[in-house]
C-alpha cells in the first residue's frame, strides 16, 4: 500500500450463505519504500461454509499501488491463552 491516492484494504469473512463481517483492515499508504514488503496475519474465525472477501479501494486519486503478493492458509485450531 503505498502512494499518496491509496484508500483501503479490508478482509471480510464469514458463511456463504449470510453477511460476511470485517475482520481485517489497513488505511491509507503503509511505508515510504516502494521496495519493502510488509507481511500480515490474520485469524479467520471458524465457519462450517466459509468465505473470505479481499476488497481494496482507491483514495481520492489514482496515485497509489496496493498489491496482494502471496497468501497462505494453514487449517487449524486456535491455541486458547489461558
């Protein structure tokens, strides 16, 4: 996400068959160097019929990159803190 134009990017997830809620989301440019790469992670909750959303949107200009490079799931159960 960089560049001055840049809106959001959101992850939406839930069941396929109801509204998918936000569960991720990053605002605005998020580094000064073209050239690096951030990495994130996200826990999707649990859903028996899941989708998952990725929506970017664009500022007020079209002056800006967002770039999704790479995704992996992994299946598995959350560890509780206890």
């Amino acid at each position: 996400m960089y560049g001055t134009g840049i809106g959001s990017l959101k992850v939406f997830a839930g069941d396929k068959t109801s509204s998918l809620k936000s569960i991720w989301k990053k605002i605005g440019a998020q580094t000064q160097d073209p050239h690096k790469w951030d990495t994130g992670t996200i826990d999707i909750p649990l859903f028996s019929n899941l989708a998952v959303t990725i929506e970017g949107t664009r500022g007020k200009t079209f002056k800006g990159d967002i770039a999704i490079d790479d995704i992996l799931l992994k299946a598995g159960a959350c560890n509780a803190l206890g």
